[in-house]
C-alpha cells in the first residue's frame, strides 16, 4: 500500500541521517518522501495544490505561534536553539493553535 512507501521513505531518511550521509543524499530520500506523499494525494482523491496550500497556512500559523511563546520564553531568536527546545515549542505551538480556530 502507498502508505508503506510513505513509511519506507521516512525510514530511509533515518537511514541517511544516522549515517551522516552528504546533504544531496538526504535531500534525494525527502525528495522520494515528497513523491510518495504526492501519490498518497492521488491515491485518497485530495488534491495536491488545495491540500499544500491548506498545510503550508497550518504550518504559518503554528510558526507564528511558536515565535509568540518562544519570546514569552525570553527567546531573543530560534536560531541555534537546541532541537529538544525547538520541538518542545513545537508541541505547544501545534497544541495552542488546534485550540483556537484561528491560531495563537
């Protein structure tokens, strides 16, 4: 099934990371994932350009949101923030917006 591909893809990007493969791999295996992702569109009838375009507002909206908690933090900037602040802020920026229709 297409979602075994999906899950095969994300493994393989595992993959290149643990082995600490050359950028151009890496971004060859999200290039796969992306393809497959493509054909999960196609295959459950949703079609890509509305379905990116639904997701690309999702994420400005959580990104937002992060950025608003991340200075109530006292958070100057996010660069060079450690990946386990980065996805703490994540979850509760994910977690804010799903809760109020229209973000943070």
């Amino acid at each position: 099934m297409i979602l075994d591909q999906v899950i095969s893809e994300c493994e393989e990007i595992r993959e290149a990371i643990k082995q600490d493969e050359p950028l151009h791999r890496i971004r060859d295996e999200i290039g796969d994932l992306l393809f497959s992702v493509i054909s999960l569109c196609t295959f459950t009838h949703s079609d890509i350009e509305s379905t990116l375009e639904v997701v690309t507002k999702k994420f400005e909206t959580r990104l937002r949101c992060l950025k608003e908690i991340a200075q109530e933090r006292g958070y100057d900037t996010l660069k060079g923030q450690d990946i386990k602040v980065l996805l703490d802020l994540w979850q509760q920026a994910k977690s804010s917006a799903s809760k109020r229709s229209k973000g943070c």
